[in-house]
C-alpha cells in the first residue's frame, strides 16, 4: 500500500474502520443477493450446513476452537462436538485488563463440550500492534485477531470460530434499533447513507474533516460515494442495512486482516457460517426471520438452533465479543503511547493529519475521555506505526509499544 496511490484508503480506514477501496474481495455482494426468497426448513438447511462444512473441513483430530461465549461460538462449538465427537478441541478465550469479562461463561460451554479452556490474558492490547501491522500491511488498530491467532497456532494446526454469525443473520441489533428510530420513508439514499453512519459514530468524530491536513484531501462525499450503493436499490431499509454489513467490516476489514495472520501463523481458519453455501442461502431469507423489531432480537435461526443444543441460561445475553475497553485502555496505556509517538509524528510532519487537531484533542483529553475520540486516536496511532515500517521504515516491527 502506497500512500501517494491510497490516500482513499487511509481516509476510510480513519473514517470508516474497513476499507472498500481494496480489492482483494471478488465476491461483494450486490441488492439481488438480498432479494427475500421463500425458505422452507430452513432451520434445518442452515444447522446442516454447518455440520457439513465442520466434517468437510476438520481433517485433523485435533483443533482450535475462538470461543467468546456468544450465540455464534457457542453454536458452532456444539456441532462441532457433535459432528466430530472424538476430536480433541482447545477452546481459547481473550480477556482484555478492564473490560468485560465472559470468560466464565466461555469455560461453562468448553466444560459442557468436554475442551479444554484456555483464558488468555491481555494486559496491553497495544504491546504487540507494530508485529500486527507489519503482517496486514495496513494501518488498523483493532487486530485482537492477531492474539487469538498466535496463541492458537501453538495448539493446533487449525482454528474453528464463528465468524459470520452478526453478517449473515442480523447481529447488530442496537445498530438497527438506532437506524429506525431516527427513519422516515421520505429519506433519499444519501440521507440513509448518512444516517446509517450515523449508528457508527465509534469510527468517526464529529470534526473529522478536521483532522486531515493537506495531502489527504478529505471530503465525506468520497466516503459517501462508497455506501450510497446499499441504498440505492429496490430492497427493504433493514436489507439495505444487511447489505452494507456485509460489505463493510466482513469484507473489507475482518476477512482480509484475519486472512493475513492464518497465514502469517500457518495456521488453517475453519469459519462454517461463513460456508460458501450459507454466504449464498442467508441473504435471501426473509429479514423478519433473522430480526424481530418488536423484540429486538437477532440472529433469531441461529439461536433457535443452539436451543436444541444448549440451555439459554448458559448463553451471554447481551454478547460484548472478544472487546476492549478503549477508554480503560487510553488511561493504563493508550495516552501514553499516543503522546510519545504522535509527538513528532510523521504522518503529521508529511501533511497527512492536521497537528492543531492532535495537539488539540490530546489537551481535551486530558480532562474527558470521550470514547469516540479515544477510538479516534488509536487509529491515528495505527496509521503513524504503519507508517514508520512502511514508509520511512525505521521501526523495527518487532517494537513493543509499552509504557
């Protein structure tokens, strides 16, 4: 990735936390993929499916398995242990220092499921970002992947997750809830578009024009310009959401990242919801199958699946995934990270981001924690990581960042 050639793409990753301007997917997804389409037994078709891509794809008797304690992990660690009742499965969970903590849910599944548990813990989530960055090549800072890889590779030669689950059946139901409260039926696609980043505002800020100096030309009309398509069709406002879903974070941040560190770890990634077959089947069930407006529920097929499995109890209910508290993270280490490398920063020195805003905001944030801004200047260390490996390459990618 060269900068002079991408500044597109340093300005999604900065504004949009994945990057449609890549193209590495040959498979995104288009309004027709979503066209609603009558699926009988379908609860059947999809824990079939599934089963049959866990037999089709776990060829060792031993794997790796990302166990969050979450409808998704949970369902496919039970048909795993159903499908493949002698294999023997290490079950990994991240636990990040001051966050949310699901590891003892986690360990009640592996212990039901006969795996052994292991609780990994994390006290800096930013110690090991240059390594990260160095193998995906690009400059995000989320790369909780990278952990959950690295250990598993000491394991098994394979990992087993349940990635796909929020894409593919309507997982993100607190964005969804916030998209129709403020929706009206008179809204063009550019207002759905602004409206639907809107329920983003953890990756953007409200001065973002702001925070770009010169050399990135930043206008929200060129990020517009790559979400309008999702609104722009004949589908249903909650299937246009669907559609923008998945062909953001899924396709353009998690697969492609997650991708770059199996292989880095050689390590094989079995992902049976993101089967070939259910990428095409779950568009086109009907969206009222995968989320209830009244309840607020979603991934509803999923978890009416797992309730034949496992008890609810045993379930999160409202499942935080492997997360980080970025605002307790800015206060053990994250300020002082971003203070020492974003004085003197190169991606400011070269007019790529604007010194008055950082200078600003590192102020601000001395007396307000506002977790939009604190998101905002991971990024931004991020990007001037990336940038001291890749572009004026002196840092070393073995650098620890540590206070």
């Amino acid at each position: 990735m060269e900068t002079n050639n991408n500044s597109s793409i340093i300005k999604e990753v900065l504004s949009l936390r994945y990057c449609p301007s890549i193209d590495t997917n040959k498979n995104k997804f288009i309004a027709d993929d979503f066209l609603p389409e009558e699926k009988f037994n379908y609860l059947e078709y999809i824990e079939n499916s599934i089963s049959s891509e866990i037999k089709n794809k776990v060829t060792d008797n031993h794997v790796s398995i990302a166990l969050s304690g979450g409808v998704d992990s949970t369902l496919v660690m039970a048909l795993l242990r159903k499908t493949m009742p002698d294999v023997k499965i290490d079950a990994i969970s991240l636990k990040f220092a001051d966050s949310v903590d699901e590891t003892k849910i986690a360990r009640n599944i592996a212990n039901k499921f006969n795996a052994e548990h292991h609780i990994i813990t994390i006290e800096n989530f930013l110690e090991y970002l240059p390594k990260a960055i160095s193998i995906i090549k690009m400059p995000f800072w989320d790369t909780h992947w990278f952990h959950m890889v690295k250990i598993a590779s000491k394991f098994s030669t394979s990992l087993v997750s349940g990635d796909g689950g929020d894409e593919l059946f309507g997982g993100y139901t607190f964005r969804y809830e916030k998209f129709f409260t403020n929706f009206n039926s008179n809204m063009t696609p550019l207002d759905k578009t602004k409206l639907y980043l809107k329920c983003h505002e953890r990756d953007w800020v409200p001065d973002q024009d702001q925070l770009f100096d010169s050399k990135a030309n930043f206008s929200w009309d060129e990020i517009y310009k790559k979400i309008i398509p999702y609104f722009n069709n004949s589908l249903s406002p909650l299937d246009q959401i669907f559609l923008a879903d998945i062909n953001g974070k899924l396709l353009y941040n998690w697969i492609p990242l997650n991708t770059s560190f199996h292989k880095f770890f050689n390590l094989k990634p079995i992902t049976p919801i993101l089967s070939k077959d259910l990428m095409k089947y779950a568009p086109h069930l009907k969206n009222s199958i995968k989320y209830n407006k009244n309840s607020k529920i979603g991934k509803i097929p999923l978890r009416e699946i797992l309730s034949k499995h496992v008890s609810p109890k045993l379930i999160t209910p409202n499942k935080q995934g492997f997360s980080v508290n970025t605002v307790n993270l800015w206060n053990s280490h994250g300020k002082k990270i971003c203070d020492y490398y974003l004085d003197n920063a190169r991606i400011i020195k070269d007019k790529w981001i604007n010194e008055d805003w950082v200078k600003k905001h590192l102020k601000k944030m001395d007396e307000t924690q506002d977790v939009r801004y604190v998101n905002k200047f991971l990024g931004l260390l991020a990007f001037e990581i990336w940038y001291r490996i890749f572009v004026t390459k002196e840092m070393n990618p073995e650098t620890k960042l540590s206070v």
